[in-house]
C-alpha cells in the first residue's frame, strides 16, 4: 500500500483478511502501527515499554516469511499486540504501573498471553494503567497519565486506560483488558469503543498465587468492532488447567450474525427483554445527562424490537456494597502485603493501595464468610430477575470523564464519594455475581466530546447471546459508531 497510515483505519478482522490475502504484509502493518505510535504516544501515553523497532520489523518479516510458504498461526498472524501491564509477556517488565516493580521482568507469558502469541499476534510493548489497577483513572508515578482519547484535558478511565485509548486513536487494531470493578467497560465507555467482562471463569487469569478465591478479576477483550471482540474472547478462552475453576470450551463465534446492510433477520433485538435498572432507583449518584444517553441506546434496540421496561434491582444495595467492601479488601490486601515486603515499598505504594491492605488487616473470617453467603444471595436473586429478562442494563460509569489532575471524583452533585472507587459502584453487580457484562457505546455529553457507555449484563455464561445482542446493536448504530476522536 502507497499511505501506510491507511493500515491503521482498518479493524483487526479487516486487517487480517488483508494480511492473509498478501495485500499487506506484516512488514508494512509493523510500519505502520510504530509510526503512529511515535506520532500520537507521546501526546497520550497509552503505550508504554515499547519494545525496539528492530526487534519488531524482524518479528514482521519473519511472519512474512512464513505466509509465503503458506504457513499462518492464526487470524492475529503479524498483527501489533500491547498487553495490558497486569499481564505477563516474556522480555517486557509486569510492573502494574508501580516503581515497586518497574524492574520486575516475567519467566513465562500469561495464560493469555500465551494465547494470544499462538494466533500469531507480536508483543510490541504493554498498555498503561493505575497503580495496582486500583481507581478507575489512568495515572501512575512510573509512567505519569493516559488522557481520554477524546478529550486530554479529561481521565481515560481504567484500568484499562491505556488500552481503550490505543484503540480509539487507532495505535491498536484490538486489544486486551481486565476487569475487577469495571476495568474493561468504564475505559471502554469513556473512548467510545467496546469492552465485555467475561462470565467468571472463561478466561483464565493467571497463574496467580491464589487460584480458589481470587476469582472477582478477569482478563477480556477490547475493540472497535463486536466482531474484534468476539475473536479475541474465543482466542483468550477455554480451561487452562493451571486455572482449576475455569470453564471448558473456547467460545465459538462462527455463528454470530454480523452486518449492517439489513437488519431483517438478524437475531439478537427481536423480542430482547431488556431490565433498565437505571440508578437503582435513586441509591446510585449519577451525574446530569448520564441516564439520559443510556435510555437513548436502549432506544434504539427498542426500535428493532426489544421490549425495555424500568426495573428495581430487588435486592439490599447497601448490603451489596458492604458485601463488595470485603471482597474487594479481602482479595487486593493480601497482594498489596506481598510487595510491602520489598525494601522501600511503603513509601512507594499509593494511599489507596495502603488503605486497601490496612482496612484487610481488620477481616476476620466470619466477615469473608458471610460476604460470600450474601454475594451468594446475590446471584440466587438474579436468577429470578433472569426469568423475567435476557439482560440487565445499567450505565458503566456514574460520571462524566472528569479532570486529568483529579485522583478520584470527590462527589457526585450533592453527594459525597466516601472511597476512591465508590463512584464506580455501578459496575460490581455482574463482577459479584460472575455474570458477563459488555460496555456499548451509548452518547456523548450534549456540551463535551465526552464519550459514555451503557453496560448490558448477561445470562450466567451466557457470553455468545450477549455478543450477539452486541452485533445487532452495532448493525442499529453502524454510522454513529463510525465517529473518530481528533487525529484518529
């Protein structure tokens, strides 16, 4: 190809169709994506650690070299892969955004990334992210702040903010995330791109030190298309016995409906019965403009069929989040005491991550358990819920992108935000209950280019219907979602 910056536009899928019919090598895919890294990464901080150009065009041209004996590893074969910094990739530091680890080079990849090399993708470097993965906000001391992709006087959200924006401004063709607390779908929500959390156990995370409990985070894919996202998920999924609880079976996408030329027929909005659960009638802050624009989405599914119907959660909310309060210090305290061990890391870790370990030192195993027996609860309700419903619909953030110098929303309105996360609140009913959650594109501020997302959560491994609710909705909107942030 003559403009090699054309390469960018393309979506992976695209991409790789072009690469398997010799349009375009890996060699000039490479070129491409490295010069417009070079172009846009310092303006936004996305990618980090990249690796050295030499490295990469040689691990192009390899890949070159075996398409021209006809040999392919796989629909990501020669196409530019950054791991979000919470994943291993061999010759890359893990660092988890800390100068507590900004040294801390792996002896093997990632489940995941394993997976993702098998189909043929290069690691070019990792994705940026918070401290720890703790706050929903870009930022680290190590490698400083990823600003929306929109907007840089704005947070990109996260923890996935690193990846989200590679996406949006096109210095990725797909990319990966993770998700605790919303980590894939409020990044997902604030650029303008897609997200999905997967049920609990589809991709396995890790290997970690703790493979019974520590089961509320999950690895996930993110991209511009739901067909992207689609593919990944089924590169990334499938049991890995190293990851006991994780589910059997890749998920097979084969089936998926995916057009925008007539959405006669295609499946997925037809006689949808969408749950908007809103702001939980009143008990979840939410700034001016937000409901708004999700209702707006779900609109638009109405209009090819779905039935949307206002609806009560049904459930103790402030036991829900009590009940979040201990998993969450539960599962990160014992993680944060790790590296409080290494000589100089109390001085180095972010409060939050210190109030985290602090508040788990206060847990006795009666809180735990009865945490799990209302989280248990929890998703027995949901079941009901579920016979009334294909999906649940909440927004995926209860603000607006918010200033780039601010650590965390202070408050929402007239409410105060008593901890860093608590204005995310929105985002822990499908990570408790282990049920997969997918962000959509939604709207936009009606003052600022700031982007939102509205979340569908789904049916308990029930991964394949949502995506295809996704590939309708996508069909609905296939001009709207066209809209590119400035220099993308």
């Amino acid at each position: 190809m003559s403009d090699l910056t054309d390469i960018t536009d393309f979506n992976a899928s695209e991409l790789s169709e072009r690469i398997h019919q010799r349009q375009v090598s890996c060699t000039e895919v490479m070129q491409a994506y490295l010069e417009r890294i070079e172009r846009l990464n310092p303006r936004f901080n996305a990618i980090v650690n990249l690796a050295p150009t030499d490295s990469l065009l040689a691990q192009a041209r390899q890949c070159d070299a075996e398409l021209a004996k006809g040999q392919s590893q796989g629909w990501l074969h020669g196409i530019p892969q950054a791991i979000k910094d919470t994943g291993h990739a061999v010759g890359f530091a893990t660092t988890f955004g800390s100068t507590v680890l900004q040294a801390a080079l792996p002896a093997k990849d990632s489940i995941m990334t394993e997976r993702m090399k098998a189909a043929g993708a290069i690691v070019i470097g990792k994705t940026n992210m918070p401290e720890l993965g703790l706050g929903s906000h870009t930022f680290n001391t190590l490698f400083g702040a990823t600003p929306n992709a929109w907007d840089t006087a704005v947070s990109a959200g996260g923890s996935s903010g690193g990846a989200a924006v590679a996406l949006a401004q096109r210095m990725l063709p797909v990319a990966d995330g993770s998700d605790f607390m919303g980590s894939l779908r409020n990044p997902a929500g604030w650029n303008h791109i897609f997200g999905m959390r997967p049920s609990q156990g589809r991709v396995p995370f890790g290997p970690g030190a703790d493979v019974w409990v520590d089961q509320l985070g999950t690895e996930g894919p993110m991209a511009r298309s739901v067909r992207d996202l689609a593919r990944l998920l089924s590169t990334q999924s499938g049991h890995d016995a190293r990851q006991p609880l994780s589910i059997h079976g890749s998920v097979d996408v084969s089936g998926l409906a995916f057009t925008s030329d007539a959405l006669c027929g295609l499946p997925g909005l037809p006689g949808l019965r969408i749950g908007w659960l809103g702001d939980l009638n009143g008990h979840l802050a939410m700034e001016d403009g937000i409901l708004d624009v999700c209702q707006d989405a779900l609109q638009h599914m109405a209009g090819q069929g779905a039935h949307v119907d206002a609806i009560g959660l049904g459930f103790d909310t402030q036991a829900l989040w009590d009940c979040w309060l201990v998993w969450r210090r539960a599962l990160v305290g014992p993680k944060v005491a790790a590296l409080l061990r290494i000589p100089g890391a109390q001085d180095q870790l972010k409060p939050e991550a210190l109030w985290e370990h602090e508040n788990s030192l206060k847990l006795s195993f009666m809180d735990f358990m009865q945490a799990s027996q209302t989280r248990s609860a929890f998703y027995q309700h949901l079941l009901g819920l579920f016979n009334q419903y294909d999906v649940l619909a909440l927004p995926v953030a209860q603000t607006w992108p918010f200033a780039l110098q601010e650590r965390w929303p202070q408050a929402i309105g007239a409410r105060a935000m008593d901890t860093y996360h608590r204005w995310m609140e929105c985002t822990i009913y499908a990570t408790l209950a282990g049920l997969p959650a997918i962000s959509l594109p939604a709207g936009f501020h009606p003052t600022h280019d700031w982007p939102m997302g509205v979340q569908l959560i789904g049916k308990p491994q029930g991964d394949l219907a949502l995506l295809q609710v996704a590939a309708a909705y996508e069909a609905v909107r296939s001009d709207w979602l066209q809209k590119r942030p400035a220099q993308a």
